[in-house]
C-alpha cells in the first residue's frame, strides 16, 4: 500500500509538470527547471522537492525507483493517448503513425493501441532520430521539390551485407570451431538442436535491419525452457531477457534492457498455438513449432 500511495503521489505530480491531460499538448512548467553547466538543463530543487527523492540516486530505495519507473510510465502513456485522441479528432482520422525514440517503448505503444484500435497504429522500424531524418529528406524532397513519390519500401534491411567469403575469413582469422551449412532446412535442424541443448544463437543471415530492432536478420535466439532464462519470471512478452545477457556477458556486468526479447511465431504456425498451456504465453511456439517458426 505505501508503494501505491508513493505512486499515486508521483503521478500527481508529473501530471502537474505536464498540464492538464486531454487537451492534446503537453506544456512542460519551466519552474522544475535550472540551467546548468553548459547551459544545459538541469532538475531544479523543486522538482526534487515536489517528488520527495534524494538529488543523489544512489540514495533512491529500489522501491523509489519502481514507483519512479512506473510513474513515469503511466502518465507519459496517458498525456501520448490524449494528444492522439485529440488529434484523431480534429484531422478525422481512424490511423495512426507514431515517431520518435519515445516509441521505441513497447508498453507505451501497447497502451496507445488498446486505446485507439488493433491494427490502427504504426511505429517504423525505426522510429527515432535516424528514421526521422530519413523521413524529413523524403517530405523535402516530395513537398518541397515536388518529386513524385518512391514506392513504399516492404522491408528494413537497408544495412551492410557480407558474402560467405567474408565471413568465413572473419571465422577463420579468430579461430573459431565452425561448418557451413548450405541447405536452409538443415540450418533450421541445427538451430532446433542447439536450443533443445540451452546454448544461445546469434542468428546472422542478409543485410542488417535499418533502426534499433531486431527483425529476424540480427537475433539473439534463446530457448524459454532454458534454466537461465527461467531464473528471470516469463511474462506475455519477454522470455528473461537479463538472464540471456547476463549469460551473454559470461559473468561479466550484465547489460540492461528496456526493449524485451520477445517469444517467436510464424503465421503458418497458428494453427499448432497453444494459449496458456504449462505456463507458454500466447503466439509462442512450443518446442515441436520450432523448425518451422526458424524457417
């Protein structure tokens, strides 16, 4: 109760910094503001006052930081929802395209769609600064220099690609245990053995995906069933990402994610989905799915 009562408090105030929700802008009071080295911004005293929190975080409890995190959370997920729904409203729209690094959130995005509808809302591949700068060249070049349109790209994999050549030099020069496996079904049969066997694969194959996200060409493929990813508790979306890097880093500092691995499903597959069965979430693949969810 006190760590929901600390929340509630959080949000109150985060929602006083951001005005009033559902008039479709966020006005930021400058007042939890200073200027600071550089001229750079920095969090005034009333900010720290107003949240209650040491200025230095090393003295922030954990469950400061989960009421910070889930504060912060709910009310930029309530301000995003009002500002689309006032929008929606005044253009006449029914969809949605979001863009910005803020979106790379999944939680948020989830959020804005159970308000506005499955299959309405649209984040690119990469929805941040990369991918806007790809997309205000386009616009100044469609609007401005009045070109006629590119057709619409059907993938992300924009980045560099390396022939067998090259990476079986690369394999050679660091002196690593390897085969070639040139039939596609036989490197889905090995790739089934090796997660059946609680090993991680990074899965390499085409050309690099343009943005932060994974999108089948660089993967980190690891089993649900596996017992370091069961030491991290599964949810709906995640198969215990900490665990898979902690492993990842061989002992070493582990790496921290707010992007999720996520559970592995093809659509052919449907039909052999099982929903809530021994604790599997929903649209994963069970072990006998797996040759044909990798392919």
């Amino acid at each position: 109760m006190a760590e929901f009562g600390r929340r509630a408090a959080l949000s109150r105030s985060f929602h006083d910094m951001l005005g009033k929700s559902g008039s479709g802008t966020v006005r930021f009071d400058s007042s939890y503001l200073d200027h600071g080295v550089g001229g750079r911004f920095a969090l005034s005293a009333k900010f720290w006052s107003r949240l209650r929190l040491p200025k230095n975080r090393a003295e922030w409890s954990d469950e400061q930081r989960r009421a910070l995190a889930a504060s912060v959370q709910q009310v930029c997920a309530e301000k995003i929802i009002g500002i689309v729904a006032t929008l929606r409203k005044q253009e006449g729209i029914d969809e949605v395209c979001l863009g910005g690094g803020l979106f790379q959130n999944v939680l948020l995005v989830a959020a804005v769609e159970k308000n506005v509808g499955l299959n309405r809302v649209f984040v690119p591949p990469a929805p941040g600064n990369a991918g806007c700068a790809v997309g205000a060249a386009l616009y100044l070049q469609h609007q401005m220099q009045q070109t006629p349109r590119k057709a619409p790209s059907t993938d992300a994999y924009w980045g560099p690609a390396y022939s067998r050549h090259q990476i079986k030099d690369v394999l050679d020069n660091c002196k690593a245990r390897f085969s070639f496996q040139i039939m596609k079904d036989r490197q889905a049969e090995n790739a089934v053995e090796l997660l059946l066997a609680g090993k991680i694969i990074g899965w390499f194959q085409g050309a690099a995906e343009f943005g932060p996200r994974a999108l089948g060409n660089r993967s980190v493929l690891a089993s649900p069933w596996a017992p370091y990813v069961k030491e991290t508790s599964m949810t709906s979306s995640s198969i215990g990402s900490g665990s898979v890097l902690c492993r990842l880093g061989s002992g070493r500092r582990c790496i921290a994610l707010f992007r999720v691995l996520t559970t592995l499903r093809i659509d052919e597959s449907l039909a052999r989905v099982r929903e809530g069965v021994d604790g599997l979430p929903e649209g994963s693949c069970s072990p006998a799915d797996w040759s044909a969810c990798i392919r």
